[in-house]
C-alpha cells in the first residue's frame, strides 16, 4: 500500500519527460495544447515555448492546423528558452515545448535538466525529414523520455495511415515553416522523398537556421 508521504511526493514533484510525435498533420500540437490546459485545469503553473522559426498564426501562442492555441513564448534557441525560464523555475511546474525538432541537441540536456529538478516537460516536434530520415534532436528526447506518443494523420493521397510529411511543389526554399500547400501528410506507399542531391541538401534545415545553433543568433 502506497503511503500517504509517497502519494503526496506524485502529486508535489510529476518529474517526467513526455515526448509526442509524427509527421505533419498528426495533431501534435493539438495534443501538446490538451495536455498543457488539463495540467493548467490540475492548477499547475505552466509554461510553453517555441522556436522563432514558427511564427504561423500567432507569434506568442503555440497554435494547431485545428486553430487550438495556447500562450507560449518565441525564443531563438536552447540558450534563450533558459534564459526566460529558469530566471521563475520556482513558479513553473509544467514546461511544454511546440516544434521541439527546431531546436539543437542541447535541448536533451535541458530536459534532463527539468525533470532533475521535478518538472513534467511534454515535447511535441516531428520525428522525420522531409527525406524520411530521423530529424535530430527528437529521435535522443525519445530514448530518454518516460513516455513516447507517436501519432500519425490520413494520407492526402489515399486516405491510409500517414507516418510521412511530404513536400509539395519545387519551392527549394530553405525553411518554409508549415507554409500553406507546401506540405501533407502521405503513407508509405504514397510518400516520395526526393531523390535528387541538391533537394535533399534542402530538405533539413542549413546548420545556421537551426534555432539552437549559437552561430545563427551570436554571428
Ligand atoms: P501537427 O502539430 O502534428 O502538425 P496539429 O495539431 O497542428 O498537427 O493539427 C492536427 C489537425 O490537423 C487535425 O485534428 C485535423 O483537424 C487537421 N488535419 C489537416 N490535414 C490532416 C491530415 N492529413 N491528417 C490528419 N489531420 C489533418
Ligand atoms: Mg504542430
Ligand atoms: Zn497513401
């Protein structure tokens, strides 16, 4: 039988790191949003984030293709989000992270970070490219997360389970952010990665447009 010192450690100290995943379309924020407002509903102080890079719809909101919001703050990368955050741990309890895969690999240790110090830190970010490849940091936050949460959404092409985001069009530009036609959501079958060498080059984003590289916001 748990004891009652036990129970109220659950309830004071939620440390986990919660990862949601998949392609475009799959309802991450969504997901990251309905979390978020039942930890805010629970009285917990929550605060949420998200690379400047994604400034659809709202600039101070994270915001789903379903027109679900929630109050975040833009920042440029890892350093900025401690910088913001950790001047009111005290008073945070919940830390959500919108299009976790725009930041850099020292994201992972700012997770591990928070939930050293009792923090329940949920992550939403896509766990491919638009070449089918890992996108870097989310496939490390999963291995180090206490619970993962893949998602897919419905294939444009065939109405299948869709676990791809697929790019449109021969726009090559460098980072188009959930641009309007630019993307959707394909199954296996119907997902074409491009092929050709210099797309791939584009299909990630260039090491200085990555919101945790030092170099893009020092330069
Ligand atoms: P993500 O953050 O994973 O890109 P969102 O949470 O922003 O996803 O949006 C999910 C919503 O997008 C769904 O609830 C649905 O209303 C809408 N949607 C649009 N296209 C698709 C699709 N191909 N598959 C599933 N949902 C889609
Ligand atoms: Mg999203
Ligand atoms: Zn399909």
């Amino acid at each position: 039988m748990a004891s009652a010192g036990l129970i109220a450690h659950a309830a004071v100290h939620p440390e986990r790191i919660e990862v949601i995943t998949g392609p475009m379309f799959s309802g991450k924020s969504e997901e990251l949003i309905r979390r978020l407002k039942r930890a805010q509903i629970a009285r917990r102080r929550v605060a949420c984030f998200k690379p400047d890079l994604d400034v659809r719809y709202h600039r101070n909101a994270i915001a789903s293709h379903s027109a679900q919001t929630l109050e975040a703050v833009t920042v440029a990368n890892v350093e900025e989000l401690k910088a913001v955050l950790m001047p009111t741990i005290e008073k945070v309890e919940v830390v959500g992270i919108d299009e976790a895969q725009f930041f850099n690999g020292s994201l992972v240790s700012l997770a591990n970070e928070l939930v050293g110090l009792g923090r329940r830190v949920i992550l939403a970010g896509l766990d491919t490219t638009f070449a089918g490849e890992p996108f870097a940091p989310i496939p490390d936050l999963m291995a180090i997360a206490d619970e993962v949460t893949k998602l897919s959404a419905v294939c444009m092409q065939c109405g299948a389970t869709a676990v791809h985001t697929q790019r449109l069009g021969s726009d090559q530009s460098l980072v188009l952010v959930g641009a309007a036609g630019v993307y959707e959501a394909r199954c296996r079958a119907c997902f074409q990665p491009w092929v050709d060498e210099h797309a791939a080059e584009q299909l990630e984003l260039p090491v200085g447009a990555r919101a945790e590289e030092p170099s893009a916001t020092k330069a």
